[in-house]
C-alpha cells in the first residue's frame, strides 16, 4: 500500500523507495534542512551514551548557525486517516536523555497531533533534561494554506528617455577660437559657411581625445518636468574643433535635449504549484515547497542531503 505522500514523491522524483514511509522521512530531511539549513542526514545510527542502545533518527540536523543538533521523528498516517498521538512522541523524549550529542528533538506529521500529543511535547523538557520538542506539520499543501501570500508583483516602470538627435546644440568657442576662424576669411570676404560634423574633439596638435558620445555618456542632469527638456552645458578646457583645416578653441558645448515619458508593466507571478507546506503546531505556514525546489535536492548513499 503507498499513501498518497508516496505516490506525489514518485511524481516529484520519479521512484520510490522499498521501505514504506521512507519517502516522508526524506521529505521532513529536506523540510528541516529548509527550516534552518545546515547538514542533515536521513536514517543516521547514534548510540546512546548510558543504554548504549543503538538509535534509528529519522533526521539528523545539525544547524548551520549555531551548530546545535536535532533528531527528527517523521510519521505519515494519512492513509490510516489519524493524528499523531502521544505515544508516537514517546521514542523521540525516551532517546534524547540518552543522547548527549543531541540538544533537541523534532517532529514531523502528515495529519497533525492530537491534544495530548501537544500537551505532552510542551512538558517535554521536565523528562529531557531540558531539550525541547517542535512539532512541525509537513503535508500537501492546499488553496486555503496560500490566502495571504502574495502570487503577483506588478512594478510599474516609468522611463526617462532623451532623444539627442532632437536636440538643440550650441558651440561656445574661446577668444583665441574666434580669432583662429577669422583666418577662413579671405581678403574682402565678410563671411564664409562651412558645415562641420561635431562628433570629435581635438587636442591643440589635432589628435582627437575626445568624442560626443562620450561627452554625453553620463546624462544630461536634471529635466524640468515642466518642459520635458534638460538644458545645460559641458564646460571644455583645452579642447578644440576643427573647422576646414583650422583647429578652434572651444569653451563648452551647451544643449537643450527633450526627453520622451513613457512606461511598461513588469509582471511577477509565481505560477508554481505548491506541493507540500510546513506549518508549526498551531497551523501557521513557515514554508512552501515546490516540485522544481525539492527536485534540487537528493541523498547519496549514506543518507546526506545534497543541495543542487
């Protein structure tokens, strides 16, 4: 006979193991390692320090922030239809006194406890010498365990685009610029027109050091919302342009760029399925997990959980 945790790990996984209830001794190895992470271990053997009995721990967790150690118990009654009593309490508060590597116990149920069983872990620590007992409840999650949680993350984005190539350009050339344009100038002549492509400038050897668009890589500053456009200048030192075959002095190239407004819909949805949930004894969620979460994780031969 398989219960239906069976038949959903064969689903996840793609086998099951020989030994009935030994999947839902896996699943609460990887619910207690989500609890807290750290090193876990399924079906580890530790011999008591007085009885010198040798015990069967469903989970062997030691904690990756303190480093304390647990042993964990797993039932899945859900096809005897029952909770988890007293008496199924009684093997976990009996081996921890006789643990010393132990500092607390654990336990995991597909069905939940029954009163008794609560009341009992409460007073467990006057019959531990002091370890404690969390009862956690590992079990197919359903619709009602997710009201509450958020499914979709809507971020609306709103972008500043400049549009240059619409922009307003504005050369300021030095007095030694003007006066180096005013050689173009032949004798007689009052003006002279040139177009120029200002894209580059100019060190006063005419090696270019400089282009336009790394000029404007780091923005334009602020704009004025009124108007949509920034306005401003960059201030130049030692640059120069060319016009024909004269290298000019320039100041500082002021623009006045509009920019466009528009905005886009990011939407975060978690359309995963979750499979199983871990609640504490008072029936609040401390954890989903999915099919694609559990299947990163696995055991290799001596019962260590590997993650990845």
């Amino acid at each position: 006979m398989t219960s239906p945790i069976d038949r959903i790990f064969k689903d996840i996984f793609g086998y099951l193991p020989n030994k009935q209830g030994t999947a839902y001794e896996l699943l609460a190895a990887i619910a207690s390692y989500m609890l807290e992470e750290g090193n876990v271990r399924h079906d580890a053997r530790i011999r008591g320090q007085f009885s010198d009995t040798l015990y069967q721990l469903d989970v062997h967790h030691t904690n990756a922030t303190d480093k304390t150690t647990s042993m964990g118990e797993a039932k899945d009654y859900t096809e005897q239809e029952k909770k988890v009593g007293r008496g199924d309490l009684q093997k976990l508060v009996g081996a921890l006194p006789d643990l010393n590597s132990i500092d607390s116990g654990m336990f995991f149920s597909a069905t939940g406890y029954s009163e008794p069983a609560k009341k009992y872990a409460k007073v467990a620590q006057n019959l531990t010498g002091g370890k404690t007992i969390d009862l956690y409840e590992l079990r197919p999650s359903t619709e009602l365990d997710e009201n509450g949680f958020i499914k979709t993350i809507v971020v609306n984005i709103h972008i500043m685009s400049p549009n240059p190539r619409q922009g307003k350009w504005l050369p300021h050339l030095t007095e030694r610029g003007n006066m180096a344009l005013k050689t173009l100038l032949r004798d007689g002549e009052e003006s002279r027109k040139y177009n120029v492509m200002l894209d580059s400038f100019f060190d006063e050897y005419g090696n270019e050091v400089l282009t336009l668009h790394d000029l404007t890589s780091q923005g334009y500053g602020d704009v004025n919302q009124e108007t949509n456009k920034a306005h401003g200048s960059f201030l130049l030192s030692n640059l120069f342009i060319k016009v024909d075959s004269v290298l000019a002095e320039i100041r500082g190239l002021e623009y006045e760029i509009p920019f466009s407004y528009y905005t886009r819909e990011i939407r975060i949805t978690d359309d995963s399925e979750h499979r199983f949930v871990i609640t504490d004894e008072n029936g609040n969620v401390l954890k989903f997990l999915t099919d694609k979460l559990l299947q990163t994780f696995s055991f290799d031969e001596d019962g260590n959980l590997l993650k990845g």
